[in-house]
C-alpha cells in the first residue's frame, strides 16, 4: 500500500506540472520554447531558496523528473562549484552537474532523427 501511494502522489505532482504547461500552451500565445525556459527557472528559484529538497522528498519523481528537476539540478551544480572553486564555478558547475542528461537528449534527439522524418505542423 505505500508503495502505491508514493506511485499515486509522484503521477499527480507530475501531472500537475504538465497540466500547468498544457494549458499555458493552449490558453495563452506563450510559446513552448519560454515556457520550458519558465518551468527551468522555477527549478532553479526552488533550489536557491533551498525549498526544492523538501518539495523533492515528499513529490519524489513527481518533481525531479520534469523539466523542473533539470533547473534545480543545474543551480545545485551551480552553487556547489561556485563553493569550490569561486566565481568561475558559477559558469561551469551547472553544465557538469547535468552533463550526463544533456548527452543523453543530444544523443536520443539524433537517433530519432535518424530513425524518423520530421514534418512541419
């Protein structure tokens, strides 16, 4: 029973955050592009106010997996390198902290380009 609940609060958290997306999309002329950049941003607000990690315990996936998780991730990297190693930290900690999920986007987004054709709306 835990576990399907644990189940059950990481698909409404989630769904909850691409509902918000679905209907910025459809409601508003925001483009998809800016709101991604929004959702990265809302990550990265969450983690510099150090609220992301409790958010993070209970919503577990529901929160880390979406767009979210990835602006959260590149300021924890941000911030950690900026401790170590200064001010050039700031530049470079967030790209090595999720250096292993943009190559994988990079290296997904070719093969399916491979394997797929494209077509415009």
């Amino acid at each position: 029973m835990e576990y399907f609940l644990t189940y059950l609060w990481v698909f409404l958290i989630g769904g909850a955050i691409c509902t918000i997306g679905q209907i910025l999309i459809i409601t508003t002329k925001i483009t998809s592009s800016r709101i991604v950049v929004t959702f990265v941003l809302v990550g990265v607000l969450l983690e510099a106010c150090t609220i992301f990690e409790p958010i993070a315990a209970f919503a577990k996936a529901g929160i880390t997996v979406p767009i979210i998780g990835f602006g959260a991730s590149l300021a924890r990297g941000a911030i950690g390198a900026v401790k170590a190693t200064g001010v050039l930290g700031a530049f470079t900690g967030g790209l090595q902290a999720t250096a292993g999920g943009i190559a994988a986007a990079v290296g997904f987004a070719f093969l399916f380009g491979l394997i797929f054709k494209a077509r415009t709306k």
